[in-house]
C-alpha cells in the first residue's frame, strides 16, 4: 500500500518521533496546573495561621506538613534546604522550582510585602481570593474549549479524509480501471495540510499553539494514510 507513496511513510515516522517529543509538554502542564490548584488553598491557610500567631516561615512549615500535593512537598524540599541560606533565598528558591508564573508573582509580592511591612494576612488573603477565581476561569475556559479543538481535530483529519475516501473509492474504484493516481496523490497532500491547519486553530484556542505543533505531523500522518488507505481499500 505504501511502496509508491514514501513520503507518507516518511510522514509516519517523523510523526511518531515528534510525539514522543510532544509528551513532556503535556507533563509539565499538568504538574504546573497542578501546583497553581494548589495554591489558593496554601495561601489561605497561611492568612489563618498568622491570624493564629505564627510567623510567615513556621506558617510556611505548618503548611509544608500538612500538605499532601505536589505544592506542598515542593514546599517542604524547599525549607529544608533553606537551613545553609536566608528565607528570602528560599522563597525564590521555591518560586523557580515551581516554573509557574502564579507562584513566582506570589513569592514577589511576599517579599515585597515583608520589605514593605505591610499587612501580610490580608494580603495573603486577597490573593488567595484572586487566584482561586483566576484558576476557576482559567479551568472552566479549557474544559469548554478543549471539547471544539478536539472536535475540529478529528473532523478535519479522521472524518473529512475517510468520507472522501469512501467516495472516491466508490464511485471511481481502482477495481474499473480508473487511473486517479495524481489526484489521489494531491487530494493525500491536501488532508495532511488541513491538518496541520486544525493542529494549529486547535493550539491557539486553548493558548499552547507551540506544545500542539508537536502533534501535528503525528495528525498530518494519521489524516493522509487515511485517505490513502481508504481509497486502495474500498476502490479494491
């Protein structure tokens, strides 16, 4: 099926490495999403312990403890390493490690603030009350938009190629006699560039346009073998 047609073949294969290039993205979003969940929850538990008394590094322990998430643990690695350095340090030790930006701004505005000598747990407070909107918007945003990409996605490289092919291989089979080789070869190109264009809309609805470019010569691969396929089988 494939011997006269090795762009194809070359399109499967540089499709899967690329997907397996693809897989890491998805992890470290994950785990970022993750810490930022995470976050309006450890903020406002210590506004609570300084409204109890406690200072901001043992209100950071307490926490540290009693967390079971990834934010939490992150937190306790950080503290404990923060005995050979100032708190200051740690608190920026610990906004790098996370590589959320949420947690890098919080960590700003905590030093900031100790700088300042502002109120701390209000402040802490209001941010706990900010992020955990900001993160409710930011959920109900990707799981709404993450139903049309996908839907685009499996229209334009699953459906469209396939209902094609199934025409094509109908009413012009290979079986009769007809020669469609150039415009099987074209209408092969055509599926792969659509889905590159539906990887790319897709991308940029849910905001990670460069992550979703690992997938689309996995898609593109996926979309022309097809239309390929389908058209040898059904025209046959």
């Amino acid at each position: 099926m494939f011997r006269n047609d090795p762009f194809l073949l070359f399109m499967i294969t540089i499709g899967i490495a690329f997907a397996i290039g693809g897989v890491p993205p998805i992890i470290e979003r994950q785990r970022r999403r993750s810490i930022e969940n995470d976050l309006p929850a450890m903020l406002e538990a210590l506004s609570d312990s300084l409204g109890a008394g406690l200072g901001l590094q043992q209100a950071m322990m307490s926490e540290a403890d009693r967390s079971t998430g990834l934010l939490g643990r992150l937190l306790k690695e950080t503290l404990a390493e923060s005995h050979a350095s100032s708190f200051d340090s740690a608190l920026a030790n610990f906004a790098t490690k996370s590589r959320s930006t949420q947690v890098q701004r919080v960590m700003h505005l905590i030093s900031t603030a100790i700088e300042q000598d502002a109120p701390l747990q209000t402040i802490l407070s209001d941010m706990s009350q900010d992020y955990e909107r900001l993160n409710d918007l930011m959920n109900r945003r990707e799981s709404d938009l993450m139903g049309r990409s996908i839907l685009i996605v499996m229209f334009v490289s699953i459906g469209l190629p396939f209902l094609i092919a199934f025409i094509v291989g109908l009413f012009a089979p290979r079986s009769q006699g007809f020669q469609l080789d150039e415009f099987n070869t074209s209408f092969t190109l055509f599926f792969g560039a659509a889905s590159l264009v539906a990887i790319g809309v897709s991308g940029r609805m849910l905001g990670r346009m460069r992550s979703s470019l690992w997938w689309a010569p996995l898609w593109m691969a996926v979309s022309m073998t097809i239309y390929h396929v389908g058209v040898l089988v059904i025209g046959g």
